[in-house]
C-alpha cells in the first residue's frame, strides 16, 4: 500500500520482494516489482549479492525495509556503500536490535518506538487505504469484533477456545 501510494507523488517506487511472494497482484503497474530468486536467509551470500546489484544499477536514494531481516541484510549494504538513506520501519516490540543501528528508523506504534535505543526515532502508524464502509447488519445478539492479522502471535486460537464457555450469548467475528 505504501509503495502505491507513493507512485501518486511523481516517485519512482521499486519494490523488492522474495519471488512467487503472496500479493503480487496488489501491486499498481506503476511500481516496479523486482522479485529475488536467492533464498531469502539474511545469511545468503548470494541474497546479499543480489540486493546490493539492485541498489548499485537503479542507485536509490533511499532504501526503505521491514522487518529485522531485511533491515540488517540493507544495514550491511548501507555500511559498504553510504549512497542512499536507510529508512527501517519496526513492527514490533520483540528483539530486533538492528533498528538501534539504522540511520532512520520508524516505529508503528509508540510501544514499538520505545523498544528502540536512538532519539531519531519516529512514529508513522500503519494506514490503510479509506474504502466505504458495508451497511451495519443490527442484531440482538452481543458481537464481538477482533481486528488482526491471523498469526499465532495475536492468539485468537485463545479467544475462539474461550467463546463458548462464556456465561452469555455472543457472536464473534474476527477480521
């Protein structure tokens, strides 16, 4: 979403990805979608390689990754070559020592800035593209509604085996 954006400000956005990545479709055709066929270890020296002829052929003058292990992959590369800016966006709270190094780190919540040890860092939160909302079905029954990515992380395994031991009737309708 945030590189499709992008491409409505006159940038020129690519998108690095590991290939057969999930989403591709999503991409506008205004992005340019480079995908790696390396194995996508932070330890590949082959990986590495890849990368560092893409920033060497398209020269970037930022570089822009998530997660701990793009983000130390794009670090080393960052220390070699010094010839873009290095923006690393944090997730989460968890581990992750790595955005204490980057030149501009950017965390998603004040709880995740927090986590990183340097005074530059700032807060942008995820935001979403606004798309109308469906009409509100009423209903008598109590419904509760869980927002999240279904990764095991956000334990909803937990609140789906709690649901019927409830004392009340309730719905639950997880997004």
């Amino acid at each position: 979403d945030t590189c499709n954006e992008l491409t409505n400000h006159s940038f020129n956005i690519i998108a690095i990805v590991p290939q057969n990545t999930e989403y591709l479709e999503r991409f506008s055709p205004l992005v340019d979608v480079i995908e790696l066929s390396n194995s996508t270890s932070r330890h590949n020296p082959f990986l590495k390689r890849s990368l560092l002829n893409i920033i060497k052929t398209y020269r970037p003058a930022i570089v822009h990754s998530h997660s701990a292990k793009a983000t130390e992959l794009i670090y080393s590369i960052h220390q070699a070559l010094g010839t873009f800016k290095h923006f690393a966006t944090k997730h989460n709270d968890r581990k992750g020592s790595i955005f204490n190094k980057v030149q501009y780190p950017i965390a998603v919540s004040g709880v995740v800035a927090h986590s990183i040890k340097k005074d530059n860092v700032a807060i942008v939160f995820n935001g979403l593209t606004y798309k109308q909302p469906q009409p509100l079905i009423k209903s008598n029954v109590f419904t509760l509604l869980c927002v999240g990515r279904l990764d095991p992380i956000k334990q909803f395994d937990k609140l789906i085996d709690v649901m019927p031991h409830l004392p009340f009737t309730c719905k639950l309708i997880i997004a």
